[in-house]
C-alpha cells in the first residue's frame, strides 16, 4: 500500500532553510510568495507572533505544497493563522503554493489537518496549534486552490464569509510604443504623446534605475521622502512613518537587488528629484509595489511620465506586463490596466464564541470601511 500524504509543520527560520530552493521554484511568477519577501516580512513584522509553516510531502518525500502561515492571538479574534506577508505590507495575490496539477490533493490534506488540529489530542502539539478562524488577505477572487480549501473548510462545518478587496491592475505591454498606445483612449493617447514628446524625447526629463548598492540606498531614500512628504501634504500619515515599513523595505530591495530582479528608479525633471518608483520583475511580469511623487511639481505631471518610463522599459526588456497591483486609482484604467478581482476572505470555526468572532469582525470590517467612504460587499461563502 503506498504511503500517504504527509503534513509536517515548520515552526522556525532554521527548518525553513533547508526548503528555501524549492519553495522559491513553487513560488515562481509572484515576488509576494518569494521567501526574499516572507522572511523579510517575518523579521521586521513577525514579533509577538508564531510560525506555521505547513509542507505537504508525497509518497517520494517530495515537497508538493507549502501554506506559508503564522498564528497571531488576539483578545477579541482568539487563535488566528494568516499569510505571512499580512497587514501593512499589503502582500497581493496571497495563496498556497502548490505543485502543477496536485493542488487538489495538497489542499485536501491540509484541510484534513486544519480539522484534525482542533478536535484531535493526540496531534503532535495539538495544544498549542489549535486555531480560531482563518484570515486571508487579498485573495484573488477566482483562485481555484483558496476556493476549494474554503470549500473543503465549510463542509467541514466552518463558517466561512469574503468581502471586496480593491483590484489588481496589470497592463500588458506589446512590442512597441505606438501598439501600446493605440488601444488606448484618444485622450489619453495625445497625452501620453505630449508628455513623451515634451519630457522624454526633449531629454528634460530622465530615468535612473539603481544599479549599484549605493544607488539602491541613496533611491529607496528619495522613494520615501517623495511618498511622506507628499502624504504630510493631504494631511495623512504615510506607509513609511513606520521605521519598521522602512527597514523591511529596504532589506526587501536588497534581497531582490541581489538577485537581479528589482527594479528601482527615480525620474528627474530638468535636474529635480520628480518621482521614485520600487518594483520586483518576476515571470517577465513588473510588479509596480510602491511609488512616491514630488507632490510640489504635480502640475507637470510627473507620475503620468514616470509610468511612461515604465511602460518604455518594459517595452525594451520584452516584458509580458506591469502589474499596478492592489488599488482602483483612476490612472491605471487610463493606461490600459485589466481588473484583477480580489477579496479577503474570514474562515470561523462554527461554535458560539466562532459566531461572535465572526460577527465582531464583520462589523469591524465594514465600519473601516465605511470611515474610509468606500463600499463593501460581504458574502456568505
């Protein structure tokens, strides 16, 4: 009789290490999934926290699926296991990793061990992985291997409910300039055309991407001037008033920057700072993560020519898209950008401290969103 599928549960940075090859291979084509991002997550965001990593393993020893959790214990939520990369970092497209065609497998065997946790006291501490509810943050809405782990959750007896996410936004990028344009809008077309024709052609403005370690620092720096002084100046507080936003931001780009797969820019009109922009190219896809503008010189419209710059960029290197990711600002329709529909998803176990967990999140969710003035849809999975 052949062996079964195995979970083994990982529980510190020492165990992962030996893994890290194959995760980063099952991984491949998401930055977000990478353990250049996780582990950076882990070791400035990670503290007061607890490991769970859970690796499923074939009959052959081989690794064929990784859920890259943690457990976070909160007074109202009680037990909660959440993707590593979760919260302020806004980690877009969370999910399983899963070997091509046995991701059916991988999550039932995890769906059996997520039940057998809480109601099995002879699991190998058992005790002290017991969970509450499952909070999964931007998932993609039509994620097979999320979908069907929620599904195998809920005949289980869990209750399981989403709420809308902001989209993704990716633009695919053709072989061209004027073939990338001419889908486009006239509008936005003759804009485009202008700024080209009037910054970029001109020479008045330029793109520098960090090639060296010193050009790493000295730009992510100017990134996040550009971003908090431009927030100070809407009266917000901004992502990097957070020293350890910084810090993980950095070690992130360094760990990219190492492997050849960040791309870090910054824009100059007629010799002034004008823009910063930070990103990681995976799969010949460019995951735009995080920008700043000089909110002074907004009248020349400076992110409108970083993001020709861009998109000039990804032209020259053959890429396959630029991924704007997580946010419905008006411009990435303009320039093309095709909706990726997300939402987060709250798995409870069914009981009647389960339902008032459920109910307190819900409420909680929607009164975030509701000071922030946006809708929100709720669904009962």
């Amino acid at each position: 009789m052949p062996k079964q599928l195995q979970v083994r549960v990982l529980r510190s940075l020492q165990e992962i290490e030996p893994i890290q090859h194959r995760w980063d291979n099952l991984a491949a084509g998401n930055p977000f999934l990478k353990t250049n991002w996780l582990l950076a997550w882990w070791k400035h965001f990670g503290h007061q926290c607890r490991l769970l990593i859970l690796v499923v393993v074939d009959e052959n020893e081989e690794i064929i699926g990784i859920a890259p959790w943690f457990i976070e214990r909160n007074l109202v939520c009680g037990r909660v296991i959440k993707f590593l990369g979760s919260g302020r970092v806004c980690s877009d497209y969370q999910t399983i990793l899963c070997a091509n065609n046995r991701y059916v497998e991988v999550v039932n065997e995890l769906a059996r061990w997520l039940v057998r946790s809480n109601c099995d006291p002879k699991l190998e501490h058992a005790a002290s992985e017991r969970w509450d509810s499952l909070d999964f943050e931007w998932i993609q809405a039509d994620d097979p291997i999320i979908n069907r782990l929620i599904e195998n959750l809920r005949e289980n007896g869990c209750l399981a409910v989403s709420c809308s996410e902001p989209n993704c936004w990716r633009i695919p990028i053709a072989d061209s300039w004027i073939r990338q344009i001419a889908p486009l809008k006239k509008s936005y077309r003759q804009k485009l055309r202008m700024l080209k024709r009037r910054y970029v052609d001109s020479g008045r403005a330029v793109i520098r991407f960090a090639e060296t370690e010193s050009d790493v620092d000295e730009t992510i720096d100017h990134l996040i001037q550009l971003h908090q002084r431009r927030q100070e100046s809407k009266g917000e507080v901004g992502c990097f008033e957070h020293v350890n936003f910084q810090d993980f931001l950095k070690d992130t780009a360094d760990r990219f920057w190492r492997q050849g797969k960040l791309v870090l820019a910054e824009t100059r009109i007629d010799g002034l700072l004008a823009a910063a922009s930070i990103g990681f190219v995976e799969d010949n896809v460019h995951f735009v993560y995080q920008c700043g503008m000089n909110h002074k010189m907004h009248k020349l419209q400076p992110g409108w020519i970083m993001n020709a710059f861009l998109i000039q960029h990804g032209i020259q290197n053959g890429l396959n898209s630029i991924d704007y990711l997580r946010g419905d600002e008006p411009y990435k329709r303009y320039l093309g950008g095709v909706p990726v529909q997300g939402h987060r998803i709250k798995v409870t176990v069914n009981s009647t401290f389960g339902k008032i967990r459920n109910a307190l999140w819900l409420g909680g969710v929607a009164g975030v969103f509701k000071s922030a003035s946006k809708d929100i849809t709720v669904t009962e999975l």
